[in-house]
C-alpha cells in the first residue's frame, strides 16, 4: 500500500510555519518575505478601503476626486471628515 502525502495547503507559501520555542530563528531571508508579505498584505487593506472611500465621497456627495481622496484619508485616519456630509446616503456610508 502507498502512503499518501499531506496535503499541502495553497497558502502555505505565504504564511510558512513559525518557529517554536528553543528552535533557531528564522534566517534573514525568510523574515524578510514575511515581513514583505505582511506589509503587501496591510497596504493592499488600506489602499481599499481609501479607495472605495473615495467612491463613496465622488458619487454620494458628488466631490471631485481631490476632494473625495482629503475626506477618505482623513476618515480612515481617525480625524474625521472635513463637513459633514449632505445627503442621508452618504451619512449612512
């Protein structure tokens, strides 16, 4: 009879097991894709949530797309809008 392999998971590359305690730390290579990896992961989070925060301000409040990217940055940034928006839509948003 044959011994089936495990069956390795798709995202195995991007998430590699850590080390244990009392096992040697990872070499310089592989933290470096980590940390890579989880910063692509974070800006990739940020950039859409500043962009769908921009449509939210272009077509609910009708802004120019500068104006839209101010308010979205500085919702996301925790400052809060510069006005306070106008139609109910957009206050749901």
């Amino acid at each position: 009879m044959i011994a089936k392999k495990p069956k390795q998971e798709s995202l195995s590359w991007f998430f590699p097991p850590l080390e244990r305690r009392g096992q040697p730390l990872a070499p310089r290579w592989l933290f470096a894709r980590r940390l890579a990896i989880n910063v692509g992961i974070a800006l990739t989070v940020v950039l859409a949530s500043l962009f769908a925060g921009m449509l939210g301000y272009r077509y609910l409040e009708g802004l120019s797309w500068l104006r839209s990217f101010g308010h979205a940055a500085m919702i996301l940034g925790g400052m809060g809008p510069y006005q306070e928006p106008v139609g109910d839509g957009s206050k749901l948003f």
